[in-house]
C-alpha cells in the first residue's frame, strides 16, 4: 500500500510533466496544474499514514529493468551536459560531467556487477517530513506559478516564453525530489540528486540572456562537485563494505563509514550552498521567483540538510561532526551578517536562507537529540514561512517593477493583502513565539551542551538577524505619502496559496508539539533511544505569547479612535505635500526621504563573502581530511 | 518565585520604576550642582502627559506601542515568576520590535531614525544578554530563574566577565548616556526625542511606564549576580544604577559604531574568556 503510494508520487509528477512538455498550449496549465498538484498535495498528506508506525519499512521494489533504465538516463543527462558545456566551452562542467560518467560506468560494469540490494525504497518519518513538505509546499508553489509566469511574460516580454518547458521541469524536479527522499539504494538516491542538479540548472537559465546563463553554470559546477562527491563516497563505502543501501550503512561501525559519511556531508553542503560554496545560490536568484521559491529555497536545498541530518547520529560526539557544525555556524554566522547590506529583496531571502540551511547543518553537525529535533523542526519552519516570502516578494515585483526593500514603504496601503502575509512571513522568521525562533532556542540549548563556543556564532547571527528582519517590516508598515491601493496582478488561485502558506506559518506554531510529538520525536526515538521534548511549562508561555499576538490585529478595532491626526515633525514648516516637504533655512521647498541603515562598512558583502569563503574552504577541506583519517 | 511575585511586580513596578526615574533626576541633578526636581516628579509628569490630547500623524501608530507595553510588562512577569531566562529574553526582543515598528508606523524622519537606531541598539545588546542566560546556565546547570535565584553562592564569583558585559550594555536598556542613541531623558532632547518624537499624550505616558517595567525587569538580571543574599542583592543593585548614573553624567553620546564595536567586543572578549574558563572547570 504504502509503496504503491511512493510509486505514485514518482510516477505522477512525471506523467504531468509529459502531459506539459507535449501539449504546447498556454490554455491547458490551469487544467493541468492545479488539479495536478492538489492531487500530489492530498497524496503526500497520505503519507502521514505512516508516522504512526514505529519503525521504517524497507521496500524491495525490485523489478528487472528499473537498473538499466537508470544507467541510460544517468548517460543521456551526462551528454546533454556535455553538449550544453561544449558549446559554452565550460571546461570545468565538461570535466566534472565526463570524470561522474566513467566512475559510474567503471563501477556498473566493473565492482558493482555483483551489487545485491534487499531494498531499493523505504520510508520512515524523516522520509514522510521531507514527502509532505516537498508535496504540499511544492504543490502550492506550482499552483501559484501559473499566474506568476503568465504575468512574468506579460511584463518581459524580451524572454521567450518557453513555459512548456517550464512547468515540465517544475514537474520532473518534484518527481525526483519524492524520489530522493524514499530512496534507500544510495545509487538510486544519487540519480534523483542529479537530476535536481540538473533541474536547478535549467531552470537558473530560464531567461537566456547572459546573466542568467553564466549562473546557471556556476550552480551547475557547485552542484556537479557535490555530485561527484556523493558518488566517490557511495562507491567508496560499497568497494570497503559491500553496502549500498542507507539502513545498513547506518547500522555499520561508526569507524568504518566515517569518510564516505564526510564525503556525502560535504555533497549536502554543496547542495545547500554552505560557504565556501554558497555563491551558486545567491546567482540563482536570477530564475523566475516560484524556482527561487521551489527549488533555492523549500525544498531542493533543503535535500542537501537532509542527508547531513540523517548521518547526525554518525556524526554526534566525532571531529568531523564538530567541523561541519563550524562550517554550519560560520555560514550561519556570515550570511546573516551579509543580509543586513542588502537591499534587493530576493537577495536579502537567498542569503537568509543560506543562514539557516547552515543553522541545520550546525545541528546535524551536533548531532545530539535535541539538536536533530531541532534541525528537523526548522525545515518544516523555515520550508514554510520562506516559501510565503518568495511568492509574495514575487508578488510585489510584478505589481510594482521592484523587489528593492527600499521601494517596498508604504507596502501596508498599497498592497495591504500581500503586505500583512510579508509580516506574517517574516515573524515566522525571526520573532518569538513563531517556529523558527523555538527551533533556534533548542538549538542554542543543544549547542551549550556540547561546546559553549560554538553558540557565539549563533548567538551573534541571530542579534543580526533581527537587525535586517525588522528593518524591511518598518519599510513595508512605513506610510511615507498617500499612495493607490492596487493588488490586480495577484489572481484568485495565488491569493489561495499565499493565504494557505500564512495560515500554515501561524498554525504549525500553534500546533507543532503535535507534529513533533507525531513525526520527529518517533524518528529520534528511534535512533538514539531516548526522548526529547520543550517541556510543557514553557510550551504553555509559548501559546500564551502567540495567542497575544496573534490578538494584534484586534486592535484594529480601536483604529483611529480618540486621536487627533496632524502634520509629522520635519525640522521646518510643513509645507505643500502633508507631511512630505518643508520650508528649509532659506525658505525653499525641501523634499521628505526616508532610507533604512545598511551598514556597508561593516556588512559588504564582498568582504564578509570573501572571509566566508576563506573560513568555509579549509573547514571543508578539513571534514574531508579528517574523515580520511 | 512563582505566580505570586508576577502579580506583585505587575503592581509594584511601575511605582519602584518611577521612583527610580525619580531618584535618577534627583541624583543627576546633584552631580550637576543643580537641586532638581522632587522624586515625585516623574509621576507627576506621567499623570499630566494622561490629560493631554493624543496627537499622532498615522491612525495606526499607537497599536504597536500598546503591545509594547504588554509585552514588556509580560516579559518583566515571566523573569520575576521564575521562568525560563532565555524565553524571557525572546519576549524582551518581541516587546521591542513592537516599540521600534511604533517607530517605523508614525513616519516621521525623526522617529524614523530613531526606530533604526533603536534596532542597532537591540543588535548591539543581545549577545550579551544572552551570553548572560548562557554563563548562568553553565555553572546553575538550569535556564530557570527560580533555579538560578536559589543557586547557593554568588554567580559574580564565577561570572566576572559576563557581569562586565553585561554592565556595558546597562545604559542602552536605561537609554542613558553614552548609549542614548535611540531617545534620551536629557533636556536638551525633549522636544525632538529620536523614536517617540511623534507620540504624545496617553501614549507618550504609557511608553514610560512601560520603561520603569523595564528599569525593573533590567535590574532584576543584575541582581541574579548577587542572589543568594537578599540584602547584598538589594545592595549592590542600587550600586549598579549608581554606577550608571556616574556614567550617565561623565560621558557624552558616542556614534553607533563605537556602541556596536564596543558592545560586541565586551561580550566576546570579556564573555568569551568567562565562558572559556567555565568549560575549563567542567560544567554540567
């Protein structure tokens, strides 16, 4: 039953993606896609079926031309590659891709002739988290794609509208992400991960002008290392042990699987852009704004903290954990720095979420159980309330030709609907009581427990954290002049995800002890025996501090009552526009701005990107080493 | 330490906090050669400031400053029932965001930048807020103020650095020179008064309230220093505002940078050593 259901949600996507790729027609994508993924949405919640179930079922699935049929598609995407590299004449791409394609053939035809594997799939809760987030979010940012694409081509119209295509991969890449997190073969798994490579790449390219090409290669190299890293360590770890399967490697010596694990580690670094490498997903954010949402931000890199966190028990308590929680810290540490001078919106997003997929590695790194607990509990968060951000911002720009934060004042009247889901988003990012602040709370508490150092890191992120989260929420609540209230471009199915995706932020944090208590807390009980929870005493605090908050918008009742507007205080008569321009020194008209702080002394980018990665490299060059060792 | 001192700081706050805003005048005014004003006076202020008319320049603007009065008399609750000491902290940050997007909401330029310079202010204190909750755990072994009251011996013993950072950062909570970045009591800053320049009336009175809350709450954390005795805690406390009115009166207003750099670098440096001495000395 249960497998039939992962059948299905590998099979699906992909049948769609058929159906898009062949019909060439604008017309079919609101027929097509939003049952589609409502179908996938109600599939995945099917899942929950099975995080009732205390242990995880193992699935042979074994037929006999599931093997060959991978090893074609793995030598077709080497060679669309080389084709695409050839003619771009990346030789850096074209030596990755040819260097993967004779290391997998030399094992396929050489060692792994013999591989016997007992179970290709399997499921368990971590799997059904991953499932439900990749279904649910990713059926929501597809719905809402639709509208945002058919407006994005009405706006550019210097981009070929290639939309069949577009949706196509949107559809392939869900396929292979369900994929990638039922897989217990770690080969099968590598297949599905290079395909999301592969995805991500397209998908970075969609525009086709320069910019976006040269982006799309460099994610494409980051990626393809990180690909090629995986298959080192799957083939590594089966030439030394004969074992290619997730539930027995684990169940291995810790000593025997250090390297291969610190190999995979330093893959899921790659893939969620942890520094040194985290410059492919700040590039990537010149893809249409759902991408960002879908692959850069909910779920794609999302698979990178997945398989560091599954080896969190591996991990816990050895050098190598320690280094990829100080390559996990500093990147938190760096990228939240770096967000406090930015002020493109979508930039400000790419590097936040670098900042927390590096808090998730810190706990995977940590490894302890409340750490894992934690580290499961801010992907939910962050898939969420960074999800609603994306499309929302996406959602300004098409209104409004920006995604600067600087022209986002007075967000509040123009775009009132969007503006109270930006405030939503961003409370769930930074503020207590919402989740992602009660996951950094456990995991600052996880961290102490094991080295108080390492929670600087943490500790100073996060006051930069605030910093640049409620300097953007004064932009979008600041009402600067008298504006037009105009949200046209925002149809009626987006209005349904962005609503569904703020009611998700707000209700995961009135409910998560539930879905803690449902899928994380079985999984951790599972692997390290023991259980973890808040303690009731402060959950009680923590509903009653997001009952009183979510009581704000009642005292709208009280809006404008018992008070006397006038004229702000400008230094000089007010005069002309209200509260706009004054009279100066010299009796000329003087024109009201007002620009938020940056701090670019002591926030560039460039120069924090550059110690970053500095920093980044030899702590990754070090989880390797020491793995060898 | 329990529902009981909640209550009985939600009662007596606000009259200790005035008092000390008044004690503060009073003391201030001494080091200046002036008589000042009686200690009652703030009190007086405060019920004037309720009979006044409520301007504002956006309808919306008070909300944000009522639910920072909640939240910092909440957050001034939970630290005095015993509650968890980092979950305070959070409520301290929530409590502020509302006052800085107060701020923000009025648009005013001089509101405006005092909003902004509030949340640098913000920035700059909590490591070392944190840092503190973080060094009482490791040698209390409890994130639980009632736990750390109780511990039997003065945490200033183990914790010299931290008590240092934490000093350091004293005058940004009490926006006292040279941290008076945001808004400030001095004189010369009353009309045009950085992040609350567009409040008035009603509002305005609620705002100070809601600071001798925090005056409270904020000597309440020093005091965990000294708890195991009553009267030393007592003591030393009134010596720690004190120290923060000497320095008030001996120094001018430094740039933000040197608030940022300077607050940071204490509580790395001076947290940071502390820190690395107790996992020397093993902690539970």
């Amino acid at each position: 039953m249960m497998l039939s259901l992962i059948v299905f949600l590998i099979a699906f996507p992909l049948i769609i993606a058929l159906i898009l790729g062949a019909v060439r027609k604008s017309s079919i994508y609101p027929v097509v896609i939003y049952p589609a993924s409502v179908i996938l949405m109600i599939a995945s919640l099917g899942l929950i079926w099975h995080g009732a179930k205390a242990k995880a079922s193992l699935f042979p699935a074994h037929t006999n031309w599931v093997e060959p049929t991978i090893l074609i598609i793995e030598i077709l995407i080497a060679v669309y590659l080389l084709l695409l590299a050839f003619k771009r004449k990346d030789m850096v791409v074209t030596g990755f891709v040819l260097v993967q394609t004779a290391l997998l053939l030399a094992f396929h035809y050489g060692p792994g002739k013999e591989m016997h594997v007992a179970a290709n799939l399997f499921m368990d809760q971590f799997s059904v988290l991953m499932g439900l987030i990749v279904g649910v979010i990713g059926g929501l940012i597809a719905v809402y794609a639709v509208g945002y694409m058919q407006d994005f081509h009405h706006h550019h119209h210097e981009v070929k509208d290639n939309r069949p295509q577009f949706f196509s991969l949107i559809f392939v890449f869900l396929s292979a992400m369900f994929g990638f997190c039922f897989s217990n073969n770690l080969f099968w798994m590598f297949l599905f991960w290079e395909i999301t490579t592969v995805c991500s790449f397209l998908l970075i390219r969609y525009k086709q002008d320069e910019q976006s090409i040269a982006n799309a290669f460099w994610a494409l190299r980051w990626n393809l290392l990180g690909g090629l890293a995986f298959l080192v360590g799957i083939i590594f770890l089966y030439l030394n042990t004969h074992v290619a399967e997730m539930d027995k490697m684990l169940l291995l010596p810790k000593m025997l699987i250090l390297l291969p694990v610190s190999l995979l580690c330093f893959a899921g670094m790659t893939k969620s852009a942890q520094l040194p490498f985290s410059s492919w997903l700040v590039g990537a954010m010149v893809a249409p704004t759902p991408v960002s949402a879908l692959l850069h931000s909910s779920t794609m890199v999302k698979a990178g903290v997945y398989l560091v966190l599954r080896f969190a028990s591996v991990l816990e308590g050895t050098t190598v954990g320690l280094l990829v929680a100080m390559v996990g810290g500093v990147t938190f540490l760096v990228a939240s720095f770096i967000c406090i001078s930015q002020n493109d919106a979508k930039k400000v997003l790419a590097y936040s979420t670098i900042a927390n997929l590096g808090l998730v590695i810190l706990c995977a790194g940590i490894g302890s159980p409340e750490a894992v607990w934690a580290g499961m509990l801010l992907i939910v968060f962050h898939a969420i309330s960074k999800g609603l951000l994306f499309l929302c911002v996406g959602s300004v720009e098409n209104q409004t030709g920006s995604r600067q934060i600087e022209d986002m004042s007075g967000l509040v009247v123009r775009m009132p609907k969007v503006a109270v889901m930006i405030m939503i988003g961003i409370a769930g990012m930074f503020l207590a009581p919402f989740g992602m602040l009660i996951s950094k709370w456990v995991v600052l508490r996880a961290v102490i427990l094991v080295n108080p150092l390492i929670s600087f890191l943490l500790i100073f992120g996060s006051a930069a954290t605030l910093f640049f989260w409620v300097k953007w929420l004064g932009k979008v609540i600041m009402v600067e002049r008298e504006y037009k209230t105009n949200e046209s471009t925002v149809v009626k199915a987006q209005w349904l995800v962005l609503g569904s995706l703020a009611a998700m932020t707000i209700l995961i944090c009135a409910f998560f002890a539930p879905v803690a208590g449902f899928l994380v807390e079985p999984y951790i009980a599972n692997i390290y025996h023991q259980v973890v929870s808040l303690g009731s005493g402060n959950m009680i605090i923590v509903a009653i501090m997001l009952t009183m908050v979510c009581m704000f918008p009642l005292t709208f009742l009280d809006y404008g009552k018992g008070v006397k507007v006038v004229d702000a205080y400008l230094g000089g008569a007010n005069t002309g526009n209200k509260s706009m321009q004054f009279l100066g020194s010299l009796r000329d008209v003087k024109d009201m701005d007002m620009k938020n702080y940056y701090l670019q002394d002591y926030f560039s980018e460039a120069r924090l990107m550059r110690l970053g990665v500095l920093v980044g490299i030899l702590f990754v060059i070090a989880v390797v080493l020491i793995g060898a060792i | 330490m329990s529902l009981f001192t909640a209550i009985l700081y939600v009662v007596l706050a606000p009259l200790v906090g005035g008092l000390i805003s008044g004690l503060d005048r009073k003391i201030s005014a001494r080091m200046q050669g002036r008589i000042g004003p009686p200690i009652l006076q703030p009190f007086y202020d405060v019920g004037k400031l309720f009979k006044k008319e409520n301007l504002v320049v956006r309808r919306s603007q008070n909300m944000f400053m009522t639910f920072f009065v909640i939240l910092s008399v909440f957050t001034g609750a939970l630290f005095f029932a015993g509650g968890d000491l980092l979950l305070v902290i959070f409520a301290l940050t929530l409590a502020g965001v509302f006052f800085v997007l107060g701020g923000y909401k009025s648009s005013s330029p001089y509101s405006f930048i005092g909003a902004q310079r509030e949340t640098l202010q913000m920035m700059s204190y909590e490591p070392a807020i944190i840092i503190v909750a973080v060094a009482m755990f490791m040698v209390t072994g409890s994130f639980q103020v009632k736990d750390i009251v109780s511990y039997p011996r003065p945490l200033i013993m183990d914790l010299p650095g931290v008590f240092i950072a934490f000093l350091f950062i004293l005058p940004i909570k009490f926006r006292k020179s040279p941290f008076d970045l945001a808004t400030s009591h001095h004189a010369h800053q009353e009309i045009v008064k950085g992040i609350t320049t567009e409040f008035s009336g009603r509002t305005l009175a609620l705002i100070e309230i809601a600071h001798w809350y925090e005056y409270v709450f904020v000597l309440g954390v020093g005091y965990l220093f000294f708890a195991n005795s009553v009267w030393v805690g007592l003591l030393m406390t009134f010596l720690i505002f004190e120290l923060l009115l000497i320095i008030d009166n001996a120094t001018a207003r430094v740039r933000w940078q040197w608030m940022l750099v300077g607050s940071w670098g204490m509580a790395f440096l001076a947290g940071g050593v502390n820190i690395i001495f107790l996992m020397m000395r093993g902690y539970p």
